[in-house]
C-alpha cells in the first residue's frame, strides 16, 4: 500500500498570556514541537547564587552594625508596645489603633513590628540587628525576583540586585530599628510586585490586592503602587488588552486613591481643625509641605543620588542636586515616551521605563517634604535606580556580562568609599550618639539606684524623654520608677528617691557598651 503524503498545516502560533513574562514563537505542524527546556534546577542555582552575592555584600557593607543599642524613636514604639497584652481576637485590634493619629499611621511596621520582634528575640540589639540585616537581605532578593522577569535573564537579576544593595541610603536604614517602617513598606511593595508578575491571570489580581492592602497597613509609602504596576504592566510586559488591564488595575487604584484621598483630607482639613497645635508642631518638626519647584527638584536630586552609589557624596551644592533632579525627570519622559510608542516593546527599553517611573513614584511620599530628608526613604525608590542602571545595559552585546562588571563596579565602589560617607552624614552620627547617650543613661541610673529605691529623677532632654517610660524596666529589670524633670534641683529630697543630673561616664566601646547594662528580664 503507497504511504500516504504528510499533511502539514502552514504556520501555528502557540497562545500565551503575554502578561507572563514568556515569549511566543511559531513552528509547523510536522515534527515535534518545540519544548521548552526545564528551568527549574537553574532557578534554584541562580537564587542560591544571588543570595550568596547578597550575603557577602550586606555583611561587608552593614556587618559592623549588628550589637549596636537602640535609639531614639525605637524606645517611645517600645513602650508603645509594651502596653499591649494580646489574650484574645479583640486584643489584636489594638495594634490598629492610630499612635501618632493618621499622619503617621503604620500599624504593621511600627507598633506590630516591635511588639513580635520584641517577644521572639527579647531586647537584645544582637538578634535585632540581624532580623534587620536579613530582611534588608529579603528585600535584595526580591529585587532580583522582579528584574529577572522583567529582564528576563537571571545574570541581569542579579546586577540588579547588587545594584540595589549598593545604595548608599540603605546604611540608616539597617543601622536604625525603627526604620522598619521603610524596610517592612519596602517587603510588602516587592512582594505584591512580585506577586503582580508572578502569578497567573486568575489569582493576580485579588493576590496583588492582598498584599498591596498590607503595603498600605505598613506605611504611607506604598501608595504609588498602583501607578508602578500600570507602568509595568504596559511597559514592561508590553500588554494592550486594555479592558482586560483596566478591570485587573482597577481595584488597585480605587483603593490607593481612597487611601490618598483620606490622607489628604485628613492632613490639610480635619487634623488643623481638631489639633491646631498638633499640626503646627508637625509642620515644625520637619512636615510642613513645599510645591516650590526648584525645592522639590533639589529634594529629588538628594534622594536620587542616595540610591546611585557613583552619584553619592555629602554636602553637594543645591545646584548640583537641582541638575540631578532634572536629568532625572527628563530621563523619565523621554524613555517612558520611546517605550510607549516602540511596538512592541523592548524589554530593556521597557524595564528602563518602569525604573525610571519607580525611582520618581516611590518617593512622591517624601517629594514634597524639603525638612524632612532621609537617605533611607530610598528603600522602595532604590529598585527603580537599580532597573534604569542595568536595563539599558542588557541591549549591549553580551548585556548581561556587561551588566554584572558595573554591578560589581557599583559595589566595590560602595564598600570603599560610599558606605564609609554614608556613615559620615549628619543623621547617621546623631543617631550613634543617641544610641551611645541612651546607654550611658541607662548605666548611670543603674549604678545610683540602691536597694530600696523607689523612684529615680533625671533631667529632661531629647534623650531623656525618649528613653524612660519603660527602659528601664526592660533593659534593667528596674522595680522603682524612673522620672524626667526640667529642673532636678527643685525636686524635694524624701527616703527612696535618687536623683541622677548626668549619663555615665564614656564606656569601652560606647556603641556596645549595653552588655554590661541589659538583663534578661521576665514578662
């Protein structure tokens, strides 16, 4: 019997949903389709290798700072803390409960952060300044999640993260416990944008909801979540289906501008209204409001370079962080515009795009706030930085080789010249000092208290203030009280009372000198 002829259909093209990440191809209908090789071993040897990179860089860069005491803020959130006691359901709303009303509100990061780290690792720096450390490191790692996909290469991943972790703005951050609450904002954000590009078409959206709703429970810094998903949406995964898009969007938006909308009316109408002396002093402590131009371009400028290592140096003239301000924002037009009307889109052209717009968008928090300036506030912006450094890169021939030697020069950069700067600036040495005095405190109170006491009284300063409502009593397992009065030489002298007018004396090694002053108190 003659065989009969092979029938083969002209041309197929395999489906996808191009919101995946995966590409399509064309092939015949003869002979085997292709398939796709397994990925998953090389997943896991790239993740394993990233976190490795990480590890070292983190531990090179910040490994100095862990046993370094508390500070500041972090004793007010403490005892902030300390006052909840969580028996039933009901007791968790508490953490819910506005501590400094809704300006600040950041119930997950502040208040919720403190009271677990504080029952899984007690009081001691050591084990906090790890769990800091290795979350810095989780947000590394999710950095290098997202630029893989978007870059689709896992060599340019990890550039990327590298890159980020090289931010200069990163040192208070980890240095400072109650910086949380840009880290723990910064977890939530790469996770929901993880989740945006990682999961498929049935549980993105309410999966990305979820966690964006807990972005927001962290801090007020998420809220540009929305715009950044809608950038990578179109730009970096090149969708059109704009029904489709809008309906997955839509509940992003929606709740990021209810949220925006009742910040806003909170902060400029009901606040002054119900606390005219409450919104003052915010203004007068770093967060009155400027729209002036040139004052937020300069404010741009300062952040942009504390999250791009070779742009990073202190005390640079106004003028110069304008210029940054401005190349950055001309940057950001022009390329998300070539991006928009490349079709389709080129990935690197794309991820650029989405960097750019993540680096401008996650600080609009911070933007408009010229007395309030951290380097730290870096943490989501620092991602956008990454992106726009590496993607262009990617486009050379052998990109991503190119894109690991400037990640590696970006690094080495920062470990021998920025992070030493970094630890150089103003806030960062007044925090240590802080921290320093708050130990020294700590010592001359426990050296003048005696058996029988029942109250100590020391003068009221910045410090003071901060650290005795229940320092004391965690750190010393203090039973007396521990009072800070304006005037320690009008206070009447009665049998239990000890007034200390002054901190110990300077201690070997003053930023660790706490070993000799906590104790291992029981609830």
């Amino acid at each position: 019997m003659a065989r009969r002829p092979k029938v083969c259909t002209d041309r197929i093209r395999i489906a996808f949903d191009p919101s995946d990440g995966a590409r399509s191809w064309i092939g015949t209908a003869c002979g085997k389709i292709p398939q796709r090789e397994p990925t998953m071993n090389l997943d896991w040897t790239w993740a394993a290798l990233a976190a490795t990179v990480l590890v070292a860089v983190y531990g090179a860069a910040y490994g100095r700072f862990v046993g370094r005491f508390f500070a500041f803020d972090d004793f007010g959130v403490l005892a902030a803390a300390d006052r909840i006691h969580v028996h039933t359901f009901a007791d968790l709303l508490r953490f819910f409960e506005p501590r400094q009303g809704f300006t600040l509100y950041r119930p997950l990061t502040d208040v919720g952060y403190f009271w677990v780290a504080r029952k899984l690792l007690g009081v001691d720096p050591i084990g906090w300044s790890l769990a800091q450390l290795g979350l810095h490191l989780v947000n590394a790692l999710l950095v290098y999640a997202i630029a893989r996909r978007l870059l689709r290469s896992h060599p340019a991943g990890l550039a990327t993260a590298v890159v980020y972790a090289s931010a200069p703005g990163h040192a208070l951050a980890v240095r400072w416990f109650a910086f949380f609450t840009i880290t723990g904002t910064a977890l939530a954000y790469f996770a929901a944008l993880w989740i945006w590009l990682r999961t498929g078409p049935r549980w993105r959206m309410p999966a990305t909801l979820a966690a964006f709703a807990v972005s927001l429970l962290c801090s007020e810094h998420a809220v540009s979540f929305p715009a950044v998903v809608s950038a990578v949406a179109v730009l970096g995964q090149g969708r059109r289906d704009w029904r489709r898009l809008a309906r997955e969007i839509a509940p992003l938006w929606i709740v990021g501008g209810g949220y925006v909308a009742a910040k806003l009316l909170f902060l400029f109408v009901l606040f002054p209204r119900w606390d005219p002396m409450g919104a003052s002093y915010s203004r007068a402590v770093g967060y009155g409001v400027s729209f002036a131009p040139f004052t937020t371009l300069e404010t741009l400028g300062r952040y942009v370079t504390a999250a791009v290592a070779p742009l990073y140096a202190a005390s640079r003239s106004p003028a110069w962080y304008v210029s940054v301000g401005i190349v950055t924002l001309t940057l950001t037009s022009v390329t998300v515009a070539a991006s928009w009307l490349t079709k389709p889109t080129r990935a690197w052209l794309g991820a650029t795009a989405c960097g750019l717009i993540l680096l401008v968008a996650g600080l609009i928090q911070v933007l408009f706030l010229p007395a309030h300036v951290y380097p730290a506030y870096v943490g989501i912006a620092a991602l956008g930085a990454a992106l726009a450094v590496v993607a262009p890169l990617t486009a050379l021939p052998k990109g991503s080789s190119v894109a690991l030697g400037v990640a590696i020069g970006f690094v080495t950069l920062h470990l021998c010249f920025t992070a030493r700067a970094a630890r150089a600036e103003n806030d960062f040495r007044t925090v240590e000092g802080l921290s320093i005095l708050a130990a020294r405190w700590l010592s001359a109170v426990q050296q003048a208290a005696e058996p029988g006491t029942q109250e100590v009284v020391v003068p009221l300063d910045k410090v003071t203030g901060a650290l005795f409502g229940v320092a004391h009593r965690l750190f010393l397992c203090a039973p007396y009280e521990v009072r800070a009065v304006r005037d320690v030489q009008s206070v009447p002298q009665r049998p239990g009372l000890v007034v200390v007018p002054r901190p110990a004396a300077p201690m070997p090694n003053d930023l660790r000198a706490w070993r000799s002053i906590v104790r291992d108190c029981p609830d």
